[in-house]
C-alpha cells in the first residue's frame, strides 16, 4: 500500500555511497561535490543540492525516481521484488540482493537491475489497487493478446470514451504478464482539457492548457475466469 513520502527520510536512509551513484545517473548541472564532507544522514546538503538543479525536466526526473525507489522501499514492495525475480525468470538475482534495510535494497535494484525493479513496481501499483468490478463466467484460458488484439481494445476504449463521455480522444494501452495466471492490461485514455497555473522558466504564474489522462486498468485471472 502507498505510504507518506518523504524525500528528507530517503536521503536519511540511504547511504551516501548509494546517493552518489544516483545523483551521478542525472545530468544536474551541477557539481557533485564532496560526498566525503556529508556525514551519514546529513539531509539539508543534499536538499541543497537537489535545490540548486536549474533544469525543472531534470528535477522532476530525479524526484519521480525518489519517489519510486521510496516507494519499493516498504514490505510490499520487497515482496514484489521477489515476485518480480520470479516473474522475469531470474531468481539469482534475488541472491545478489543487499542484506541491509529496505531503502537500500530498493536504491540497489533501481541503480543494478532496472528491469527487476520496474517490473516490480508494476506489481507494487498492481496490488495496491483497491476498487474492482467483476465479470463473471468467463473461461478459464490463457489468453492471447496479439498487437492486432490491443490495438482493437485501444480503439475500442476511444469509442467508448468519446461517445459517452466526450473524453479519450487518444488512449495508449499496456500489456503486463505478472506470471501467476494473472494478467493486466493498464489503458490511460485522454481526460477533459483543463487549465491550470504553472510557473514558467522566469518564476512568473501563467495559465497553461493542459489535456491529462486517466487510468483505466482491467484484470484476468486465468485460473478463475
């Protein structure tokens, strides 16, 4: 389940070596600085230097990256690394994991396997969703989604969307395999059009006209139907 994120108890859990190696994945601008000055735990340096990162595309980037691993960083998403070892079909990796806290384990996977830890935080947000409409009777076969299949579905949602709700214009959809009979098929068709206030480059407020999307997940299990 989701939990409170906080980027000061991030910073405060991992260690310095670890959020070296991290901050070196981004193009910052700026200067990595002594790493050997900052003492273990030591939060306001390096929310100075998260803060001193001119480019917002980059910051942005780092902190969806922050939340994520903090994310993976709880019981549940240790539970869905090893599904997600098993998943991928490569339960070695699972050896080579840090015997140490959570926060590190969860940074060590972001920083050495990334598809391990993406495919882990597919199942995380899979499982963490609580709000299901069932269908019932259908068979009990594996099904068989074909690039024609999903493309239909796409089309299908768009329809559907358009028609009755005057949204999802454009609609993207992903297939996810989790590997126990269970399949997910995530879509995020277009949302209503909205204006919202943002800061620009110069830190003035302007109105930006912006088309979200929405999530729209579907669920089978093979083994039930």
């Amino acid at each position: 389940m989701p939990k409170p994120f906080s980027i000061s108890t991030f910073f405060r859990m991992t260690p310095n070596v670890m959020l070296a190696e991290f901050f070196g994945r981004f193009e910052t601008g700026v200067s990595p600085g002594d790493w050997d000055g900052i003492k273990e735990t030591e939060v306001e340096p390096l929310l100075n230097r998260l803060a001193d990162i001119n480019d917002e595309s980059v910051k942005n980037q780092i902190e969806k990256a922050i939340h994520d691993i903090a994310s993976l960083a709880s019981k549940d998403g240790m539970a869905a690394f090893h599904e997600a070892a098993l998943t991928c079909n490569q339960p070695d990796w699972l050896n080579d994991l840090p015997k140490k806290g959570r926060y590190p384990t969860s940074m060590y996977v972001w920083l050495r396997y990334p598809k391990l830890f993406e495919s882990a935080l597919a199942i995380f947000r899979f499982s963490g969703l609580t709000y299901w409409r069932r269908r019932a009777h259908l068979p009990l076969l594996a099904p068989k989604f074909t690039d024609e299949k999903l493309l239909q579905l796409k089309n299908s949602l768009e329809n559907f969307f358009e028609e009755r709700q005057g949204r999802g214009r454009v609609c993207t959809v992903d297939l996810y395999e989790r590997g126990n009979g269970m399949y997910y098929i995530t879509a995020h068709p277009d949302d209503y059009v909205e204006d919202v206030l943002v800061h620009d480059d110069l830190e003035s407020l302007n109105n930006q006209t912006l088309c979200k999307t929405f999530e729209v997940t579907l669920a089978y299990d093979s083994r039930r139907g």
